[in-house]
C-alpha cells in the first residue's frame, strides 16, 4: 500500500510539468550567440554576399540568455528553416548582451535601443532595413506559431520577386 500512495505522489508531482516538457520537445532552442565574435565583420561579410548573390541578410540581435532569442534560433536551424533561409538569406547573430553589446550595429541600421530580445533585422542587399515595423517585436519568439514565423520570413521573397518583376522581370541569379 505505502509503494502505491509513494509512487502515486511521485506521479502527481510530475503532472504539472507534463505541458513544460511536450512544449520544450515540441519547440526547438538553439545558442547561436557569441559574445566573444567580431559582429560588425560578420555584418559586413554577410552584406557582401548579399550582394554577391541578391540575397537578403537576417540580422538576429539576441543571447543565449533569452529564451525567444534561443527559440527563433532553434526554429532558424529545422530543415523545412534552414532550407527556406539558405536559399534567400545571410544569417548572422548578433550577442547583444543584456541589451548593452553591439548596440551599434543596430542603430547602423535604424534601430536606436534594443528593447527586447531578439530584434530582427531584414536587410535588402545593399543594408537597406526592410522592416523597421516588426524588427522589434520578436520579443515573443518561442511562443509564436512556427508558420506564422516561416511566412513572415518567406514573405520577403515573394515582395522580392514582385520588385524584380516591376523592374523589367529579370530575375537575379544566385
């Protein structure tokens, strides 16, 4: 009887955690950010090959601290992700700290203050911000649908592809 209410009670303290652990299965987590990297040489590489290739950059100012921050990188690194993102961007991470590193680097692109983490850049080729609206409000990442995430990102290349089209239809090699 004793093993039965003990194990009982082990059972029912592990209750409250089951949707903890289906959410960390179901959502992914990665820790992209180096404080110790070059930032502005890894922006400035991923511009040239933006411009090289016609890709844009995604910006991802974030750290390893943030849950969200870790929660987009994780979605970034899946397949039906990676796929996506390595055919239409330059990825680059940006360790901000606890907002109080690398601060330059967005405010090179229009961002004044990083309010919360992460903040996402997209950037044209030639470091134009492309989204200057929802750049800061990824505050929320791992709690985002994972194909609202994806068509926000996908999106860009369709707006992409209508500006070439405008442009006499030719499409940029890559």
């Amino acid at each position: 009887m004793m093993r039965y209410v003990i194990l009982m009670l082990g059972l029912l303290l592990l209750v409250p955690h089951a949707p903890t652990l289906a959410a960390e299965r179901d959502h992914p987590e990665a820790r992209p950010y180096d404080k110790k990297a070059e930032a502005s040489l890894a922006v400035n590489a991923a511009l040239k090959q933006a411009g090289q290739t016609g890709k844009r950059v995604i910006l991802v100012m974030g750290a390893n601290w943030c849950h969200d921050s870790r929660g987009l990188a994780g979605w970034f690194e899946k397949p039906r992700f990676a796929n996506m993102l390595r055919d239409r961007y330059e990825v680059v991470y940006v360790d901000v700290g606890k907002r109080n590193r690398n601060i330059d680097i967005a405010q090179r692109f229009g961002i004044e203050k990083i309010v919360g983490t992460p903040t996402v850049l997209v950037l044209s080729p030639e470091g134009e911000l492309l989204n200057p609206d929802s750049a800061p409000t990824w505050r929320n990442a791992a709690s985002r649908d994972a194909d609202d995430i994806y068509a926000h990102f996908e999106s860009f290349e369709v707006e992409r592809a209508d500006k070439n089209e405008e442009a006499g239809g030719k499409q940029e090699s890559r």
